[in-house]
C-alpha cells in the first residue's frame, strides 16, 4: 500500500520513484520484466554509442546502489518495486553490440532475463552483499554474460 506523502518523506518517495523506474517497479505483474523490456526499446530507440551506453549504465548502477538502502529500509530487502537494477543489467547487455537491430535488442532482452531470473555462474552469491550492492551487481552480471553471448552470437553470424 502506497505511503501518504508528509513532511519529511518527499526524498523518500523521489528515491521510490528514480528505484522503480518512474513507476514502471509498481506495475503488478512482473515489473522486473517490464521494465527490462521498457529498457531495451528505449536502447534500441536511442540507439547510443558505446561510450554513453557505458556512461548510462555506470550512471543508474551508482544511483541503485545509493538509493536502494532507503527503500529497502521501509518496503523490504530486494523490495519487487525496485527495478532501476534491471534498467542497469538490460543495458550492460548491450554494451558489446555491434549491429543494433530489433532481433538483437529481442535476443538481450531474452537472454538477460533468463541470466536475471535463473542466476547461474555466481549471479546468485551477488545478491547476498550487503545494501544496493547485491540488488545491483546480480543484475550486472546477468547483462554481463548476456553481453557475452550476444557477442558470440554475432562472431559466428547469427546476427
């Protein structure tokens, strides 16, 4: 249940708001999901280069990790509305991407959440540091070795 706004609680809901991704966090259903995917059609729309892809990702990671504690203070650990994580994983596994193309955008949205939900190769033991660092680290990860895979993918001409 959503918290009245009073004095005193304005940051709070800022933080609320940046952590689920404009919102996108309080959506009912799968709002990981929905916002990976709301992440990788605003990548494949922007189309950036690599260097500001880089920039965006370092940017949202640091932001997480700030602002995560604070939420997870009143919602609970790794609280479902806390989705920027996803914002910052879905991006990392653009960011070895040669081509930009809608099957590969398709292919990294589908890869990192199966890396994001399954958490295989150490993602898992991420999620067990302390504070904004284990909600956002798994996620990287996962957007790390989608990365990986895209990258090969297209090495051997998939895409």
């Amino acid at each position: 249940m959503a918290e009245p706004l009073k004095n005193g609680n304005g940051t709070f809901w800022a933080a609320r708001i940046l952590t689920s991704v404009g919102g996108l966090g309080f959506f009912p259903l799968f709002p990981g999901t929905v916002t990976s995917l709301a992440g990788a059609a605003l990548f494949l729309w922007l189309t950036p280069d690599k260097a500001t892809l880089l920039v965006a990702v370092i940017a949202v990671s640091f932001l997480g990790i700030l602002l995560t504690p604070r939420i997870e203070a009143r919602r609970g650990k790794d609280a479902g509305e806390i989705t920027l994580d996803e914002l910052a994983g879905q991006w990392c596994a653009f960011i070895l991407v040669e081509n930009i193309s809608w099957p590969v955008v398709l292919a990294g949205f589908i890869l990192f959440r199966v890396f994001d939900i399954i958490k295989p190769f150490g993602i898992d033991r991420l999620q067990t540091l302390p504070g904004g660092y284990g909600v956002v680290l798994d996620d990287l990860l996962a957007g790390f070795y989608s990365a990986l895979v895209l990258a090969l993918l297209h090495y051997f001409g998939v895409f």
